[in-house]
C-alpha cells in the first residue's frame, strides 16, 4: 500500500490521486478498508439504484464490477474477492431485480478482477476462446437458475420468434468483447 492514495470521481472517471507520504502500519491498514468498505457501498448503492432506474438492469453490475478494481489493486485479490461476494450476497438479499444481481454474480462482479490472469495467457486465440467460454458458461448459469426459480416465463419474450435468442446471444458477445477491451 506504500503511499496514501485518494480516489476522486472526475468527469465520471475514477482518477487516482496520490495526497501523501508513506503512512506505517495501524494507520495504512484502517486506510486500506475503508478504501474497501467505500467501493463496496458504492457497488452495492449502484446495484440498488436498479429499482429505480429499469435500464441500468444490465449496465448496473458491469460498473460495480469495475468499483472494486481499485480495491485489488491497493489491497490485493484477496480482499477484492471478499468486497465482491459481500456486494453479491447483499445485491441478491436486497436487490430489486433476480436477474441483475446473479448477473453481477456469475459474471460481472468478478471477471474485472480475473481479467489480469487471463491477460496472462500468451497465444491470443486461447486467450480469447477461454474468455468466451467464461462468458457462455456465466450466461447459461444465470439463465438457468432463472428458469429453476421462474419457470418458462423468464424465456417468453424470445417465444415469439426463433432469431431472437440467437441474435440476444450475439449481442451480449458483442457486448463482452467490448466491455472486455475496456
């Protein structure tokens, strides 16, 4: 954690900001989870903020995601994992929408934090083939504790028309490719 370090939201981006000198021990561990407990209300208020705005049903749990980035990178994978399964355990207690918060579950809230692993992975192809098998296995989870829990009525909207699903599946792949390069 060497230095004491603020995040500031500027512009809508988060921006680090470096505001002092090395702090030891006591201090720089109480520095370190209020960092941690911030960004998980935060991700946990965006997640809530569901209810309110219906649109955000898919947008909401990328960038509660992306809260906890901060909070790996200055307290290490460990304690991002644990702000991740409070928020999700929480968003699933709390939330106003099923769907949203098993989507932050299975896929949103962890794979900003997994994505400095797989970047690890030399050849391109593979790296991008096991992303997809991520995303693919995240989906079909979701969607199937969806149907467990709902029944056929979570799949209605697609009754209608046999290029629906297919072109809804192309566009989340899309769309995680997209959110992957971020």
């Amino acid at each position: 954690l060497g230095y004491v370090r603020q995040y500031v939201l500027v512009g809508g981006v988060l921006q680090l900001w470096r505001v002092g000198e090395r702090v030891p021990g006591r201090r720089q561990r109480s520095v370190g989870i209020a960092l941690g407990g911030l960004m998980s209300v935060l991700a946990l208020l965006l997640m809530l903020l569901c209810g309110i705005l219906p649109f955000a049903a898919f947008s909401a749990p990328v960038f509660a995601g992306i809260l906890l980035v901060p909070v790996a990178i200055e307290l290490g994978a460990r304690t991002a994992l644990i702000a991740y399964l409070a928020v999700g355990i929480l968003t699933l207690l709390l939330g106003p929408d099923r769907e949203m918060s098993l989507i932050f579950i299975a896929l949103a809230g962890y794979y900003p934090l997994l994505q400095p692993y797989l970047g690890k992975i030399k050849s391109i192809v593979l790296r991008y083939i096991v992303k997809l098998f991520i995303f693919l296995l995240s989906m079909a989870i979701v969607y199937g504790i969806l149907y467990l829990l709902m029944g056929p009525v979570i799949f209605e909207e697609f009754a209608s028309t046999t290029w629906m699903p297919v072109a809804a599946l192309l566009l989340g792949v899309v769309t995680f490719f997209m959110y992957d390069l971020m």
